[in-house]
C-alpha cells in the first residue's frame, strides 16, 4: 500500500481547533496539504493555508507525526503536525466547501473527523489543555448574565432602536438576570449610543482595555508601550493608512479624517503634535483603516505580535490594543461572572474568544465564519427581532 505524505495545521483558539471540510466530502479533516515538488514543511503550510483559508502563516511548532488509512483514497497517510499561529481571519476558500471550530464534544456526538486528528491529534491536545473536552452548558439554578456587543449586534450605524432599548431595559429590570456591554468603542461611543442603558451596569470598552464597573468608575486601564505606539505609527504612516490613537478621554486622527466620520461629531477630538511630550502616552488603542488592511499590516504584525493584539472589523478596519487584553479577560474580572450562565452578542474577530467561552453564544451577521459549529454557539442575521426573541426567552425561563 502505498504511503500519502502530508503537511497540516493544528490551528487551536480559546480551546477549540479549526477543521475543514472539501467540496464533494462530508469528513472535517486539518488545513494543509501534500508538498510540491521541491517544498520545505514551512513553504507548503504558508501556501496551504493562505489557499484554503486566507491567511498567513505566523510560526509553527512540530507536534509530531502520524501515520493511518487515508479516508479517501487505498493508501496510508503520514501526516507531519504543526501547531501554528496564523494571521488574519479564516475563511473557506478554493475547494474547502466549509469550516468548522471544534473541540472533543463534537468527538463525543459522532462528527465525522478524520481519523488521525480524531484519534491523536485532537485528544492529545486537550490533554495539553489546547483544545477543551466541551463547551459550558446553561445551568439553570444559576442567572443569567448577557453580554451585547454595540455595532453590528444591537445597533446598525451606531444607532440602537427604541424596541431593542426596551428589551434591554427589561434585564436590567429583571431580579434574576444581569445585563452588560463589551464593545470597541470608547466610554463616549458607547454613552452616545446607549445612554442611560449603560448606567448601573458593567462595560467593557475599547476590546477590554478600559472597564467601568456598574457606577462607571474605570476599574481597569491597560495601554499599550510607547515603543509600540511608536513602532505603530511609524509604519501605518510609511504605508500610507490612516489611523487615530485612542486616549479613553481624547483622540487624535492622522491622515484622511473623512475615513473616520463615525468619530468627528465628538468635541474630544485633538490634533496630533508629535512635537509635544504626551502623544505616545497613555494610548488605549489604535485603529486603523484601509482597504485590504490585513494584507497592509502582516508586517508589522509580524514585528510587534509578542505585544499588541490586532482585532479585525470586515475587511477595512484594524484595532490593536495592549496583547493580553481581551474582551473576555476584562469580563472575567467583572464581579459575580462565575456564578453566572454567560449569554453572549457578537459579530467580529474581537467577540470569538467571548463567544467562545459563553455559556450560549450567539454570532451575528456573516463574519467569525465556522464558529457557529462550536457546540455553544448559533449564528443569527442582524435583526432586532430575533436577538429580542432570545432575550425574552432567557428572561422567561427564570421565572
């Protein structure tokens, strides 16, 4: 029999691994592939993945290497496994028909995987804690606490409608449930687009770089180093794209502000001097903004990874914050969180590690693609109708 030699990713977030699926097939198997004539492990995994999924390669570490019947064809398979880090948010391409994030319950309910990762790769994982054995079920004997996401979940344009604020209102006015917010924005965005819904109650803001506690007192700040700020700048301004600096109090924009119209109706807008003392200081966030701006800004991701955390919004937007601030991380800080059955909204690469770890979670809209397949999440379109319904559900089945 003769033996099939291949090169895959084992691609591990917030305790679940990325599997894929080709056109004509109904087996989940791993990202990669067989070298071309002449290809280094590295050279076919960097083509491999920028092919099925649309990213980049950041580094790989040998997991080691498995050999088994091949699902699809009468030969053996030998597979060299790397667990990689990668740049940029996946998406099927090419012949991957779909994708999937999984972790060992999908094992557990039959999902039909290929039997390498399904027998080694995967188990071997969740016994060095990267891949978790199941998601976080719905206890009923705990409350609830739901977590919204701003643009793009509950509000289109930045706007939240009336109908959707009065949903809101009634968790917070329900004994036995609690309401919070976790958004990109600022304290002032999410004010401007919420008003009196975020008084009394958590917000994370600026992907978990600033929480106010429910008197909205900031109980947590983290920025990021003058030196990345630096190294930051420097290199949106070499390439041409457009950013502001996010001070939690103030802003500063630099380049096409017409870029940015969703920020020029605020009055803390200031104009960047570099020339002046405290303009690397104190920086909350940068958010840039371009076209193609993952493809612009893998270079520097590249340079800075090991200290920055770069969240994706579509294909245009790019926000980097401290590296060890999250969405997530910030909520867990937040008092009572463990006593609590998390129902999470949200609808961007910022929300996965948050969705990921809820209780029930929800995606809205088209991105976070093969997330919805996680055994606790469900993907929605952006409609205050629906997102309403599972509100009052929640708040029905406490009572």
């Amino acid at each position: 029999m003769k033996t099939i030699r291949k090169y895959a990713a084992a691609i591990c977030r917030a305790g679940q691994i990325l599997l894929v699926r080709k056109k004509g097939t109904d087996m989940f198997i791993s990202p990669g592939g067989k070298p071309e004539a002449g290809e280094t492990k590295k050279e076919c995994l960097e083509r491999e993945l920028s092919e099925e999924l649309g990213v980049s390669l950041v580094r790989a570490e040998y997991l080691g290497t498995f050999t088994r019947k091949s699902a699809f064809e009468d030969a053996l398979v030998e597979i060299d496994i790397d667990t990689v880090t990668i740049f940029g948010l996946p998406k099927p391409c090419s012949e991957i028909e779909e994708i999937a994030w999984v972790d060992g319950e999908h094992l557990a309910n039959g999902m039909a995987v290929g039997s390498i990762f399904a027998i080694d790769v995967i188990p071997s994982l969740i016994r060095d804690g990267l891949v978790r054995q199941s998601a976080k079920k719905i206890n009923k004997a705990l409350p609830n606490m739901l977590v919204f996401d701003i643009d793009g979940t509950i509000a289109d344009g930045g706007v939240v409608s009336n109908k959707m604020k009065a949903a809101l209102q009634k968790i917070k006015q329900d004994p036995s449930s609690r309401l919070a917010f976790a958004t990109s924005r600022a304290p002032r965005g999410a004010r401007k687009a919420l008003g009196d819904l975020i008084s009394e109650v958590p917000v994370i803001c600026c992907n978990g770089s600033i929480i106010l506690d429910e008197t909205q007192k900031q109980t947590f700040v983290s920025g990021l180093s003058q030196q990345d700020v630096n190294t930051i700048v420097q290199f949106l301004e070499e390439n041409g794209v457009s950013y502001f600096l996010e001070y939690g109090d103030k802003f500063a924009i630099h380049g096409d502000e017409s870029l940015y119209p969703e920020m020029l109706a605020y009055e803390d807008k200031l104009t960047l001097d570099k020339e002046s003392p405290w303009w690397d200081q104190g920086v909350i966030k940068i958010s840039c903004r371009s076209a193609n701006i993952q493809k612009k800004i893998m270079p520097l991701y590249k340079d800075i990874r090991d200290g920055v955390a770069f969240n994706f919004h579509g294909d245009d937007t790019a926000e980097l914050n401290c590296y060890f601030t999250d969405k997530y991380k910030a909520l867990s800080l937040v008092s009572g969180i463990e006593h609590s059955n998390l129902i999470c909204f949200g609808n961007d690469d910022n929300d996965f590690t948050l969705l990921s770890n809820a209780s029930e979670g929800y995606v809205i809209g088209d991105e976070l693609v093969g997330l919805e397949n996680s055994m606790n999440v469900s993907r929605l379109s952006r409609n205050d109708d629906l997102i309403i319904d599972i509100i009052s559900q929640r708040l029905e089945g406490h009572k």
